[in-house]
C-alpha cells in the first residue's frame, strides 16, 4: 500500500512573493541604517535626542523613497547617513569632521559611493576611505 501524505496546504504565508517588494527586508534595512548612523553619531559623541530625531526623520524619508524604488534597498544606509549629514550642516556644522586631514579648513567625510551599497565615510581631498558607515569608533 502507498504511504499517503495530506493534501499541501497552499503555499506559505511567511513566504513572499518575488514580484512584490520584501516588507521585511525593507524594515531590515532601515534598522540597519539607523542602527550604523546611530553608531558613528555615538562614536563623534554627538547622539543627543535632537540629532536622533534627525536620524528618525530620515528613516521615515528614506522609507517612503524605498516603497516607490524597492531596488535601492540596498542603498539605504548611505542614504541615511547622508540624509543625517546634510540635516546636521544646517544646525551644527560639517559632520563626521575628517580625521586625517589637519589644518585651518575642516571639511567633512563623504560618504562613497553616493547611491550604491556598502557605503564608506572616506576623505574628499585624499580619496582615502576611512571607514564603512557604522564603524566610525572602530569597535565593530
């Protein structure tokens, strides 16, 4: 006699479906991306509850822009810090401050590439990358 197996149930909920953005990863990245700026805000000694609230304006931007462009996910942290850096010039001045140039005129690290994933903080003038986003402080 065959063993018998019970009818499939259909398919998975849990499982999504290719053709529709990833809810998850999206929330997955935005947590991320909080997660890494928050980091190199705590390494420059400056994530005081005003500039957190920067950082949660620009993970609710950064959520719209992925909803209408489900394939920047991936470009969300460097998105992010930049969306923070740009936020912070306007109150405090430039931010993170490069630590290998010296001199009279501070500049800020950029973060590289501008769209793209696995983003860095690296130096302008130099073109030197000094860190990936979220390991400012080096304790990663």
């Amino acid at each position: 006699m065959a063993e018998q197996h019970p009818p499939s149930p259909g398919p998975d909920p849990h499982d999504s479906d290719p053709r529709e953005p990833d809810p998850h990863g999206l929330e997955r990245a935005l947590h991320t991306g909080r997660a890494l700026v928050l980091a190199d805000l705590t390494a420059c000694g400056i994530a005081e509850a005003e500039v957190v609230s920067l950082v949660e304006d620009a993970v609710s931007h950064r959520r719209w822009w992925v909803e209408q462009w489900p394939e920047g996910v991936s470009f969300v942290a460097g998105l992010i810090a930049q969306d923070v850096q740009d936020a912070l010039l306007d109150r405090r001045g430039r931010w993170p401050g490069c630590p290998l140039c010296g001199g009279e005129e501070e500049h800020a690290l950029d973060v590289e590439p501008e769209l793209g994933p696995d983003p860095h903080w690296v130096c302008g003038r130099t073109a030197t990358a000094v860190a990936p986003v979220g390991e400012l402080g080096g304790a990663r």
